[in-house]
C-alpha cells in the first residue's frame, strides 16, 4: 500500500482552504495509486517496503525555482517536481519515503483557472503526476511511455473524480538526451 502524505506548513490563507479539501481527497488518491504497477527494474522493487509513503509538499514559486535551477539546470519554474529515492539502489528504511512530490501553488493556480478546474482538483492531478514518476513512469522517454503513463494518470484520478490529467494536456514527448534523472516533472 502507498499513502500520500501532506506535510505540515503554513499556508497562505488564499489557498488554505484549497490544500485541505486536497488533503482529504489523497486517501482516494492513494488506494488508487496502489492499485498501478510500478514500473522499476527487479533491483529497485526489492528494495520497496511493504507499507510506503511518499511525501507532498506545496511551495511558493520561488521555491520552485530554486529546485528546478538545482536539480534540473532548468532557470524557471514549474509545476511539479518529484524525487525518487529508489534510483539509488540504497535500501530505505520503513519510516523514510521512497520519494517527495513538490507542487508550486502558484502555478498550479494558474494552470487550474486555464483548465477550469479547482485548486484542490488541480493539486491531485499534480500530485498523481508527481508520485507516477517516482513510480518509475516516465512520458519523456517515448510516444509509449507517455501513453502508459496517461492511462495510469487516467485511473487513478477517476478514483477522485477529476477528468483531466497532466500528461492529457500535453502533446507525447519525444525522448530527450542528456535528462538529469535526480528530479522528474
């Protein structure tokens, strides 16, 4: 079983209201995301406990820029950034996560006034966006990866009543050199 958890912050009063019905809506989230296969190599799923969390968090944009510049040389910011402490191949211990998911409310504001969606909705898709890569999906990679990862995304959000994910928003991408694997979007 994977769970989604929150972390404590202080948020804004503007989007307080949004990152608590989000946070009711990841138990729904995490069932259905337990129910996706991973898609790691036979290493990294022995190294999966078998109760695991991944950690969310909601940052300023300016938080977002720094990740981004950090950990993908990318001078911008986005949306969402996930982290896989699976790659590595050190075991985890129980306690600790097998990745985190960041999400910029500010951008996801935007993004939830240009999709119609509310800010909470556009959280989860966010989020499952998020946890799908540390899940080892990857629509970079290829037309079919892509495709895998929208019907994953497609799933798992129905569970929460969203119809729209991220990667049904965006034309397949091709694959690309030279990706830096520490830091997902």
């Amino acid at each position: 079983m994977i769970k989604l958890l929150l972390s404590a912050g202080k948020y804004p009063a503007k989007i307080r209201i949004a990152v608590e019905a989000f946070e009711k809506k990841l138990p729904r989230l995490s069932r259905a995301l337990s129910a996706e296969p991973w898609r790691l190599t036979a290493a990294q799923k022995k190294l999966l406990p078998k109760k695991m969390h991944i950690g969310v968090q909601v940052v300023t944009d300016r938080t977002m820029l720094k990740m981004n510049t950090a950990y993908r040389n990318k001078p911008t910011t986005t949306d969402v950034l996930s982290f896989s402490y699976l790659e590595s191949g050190e075991p985890l211990f129980p306690h600790e996560p097998v990745g985190e998911i960041c999400i910029s409310y500010k951008t996801a504001a935007t993004q939830a006034k240009e999709n119609d969606l509310a800010l909470a909705d556009e959280f989860c898709v966010l989020a499952v966006h998020g946890a799908l890569h540390v899940m080892g999906y990857d629509h970079e990679l290829s037309v079919r990866e892509n495709a895998a990862m929208h019907k994953a995304e497609q799933r798992v959000l129905a569970a929460a009543g969203i119809k729209v994910g991220l990667t049904g928003r965006q034309l397949p991408h091709l694959p690309r050199g030279g990706r830096n694997r520490k830091a997902n979007r």
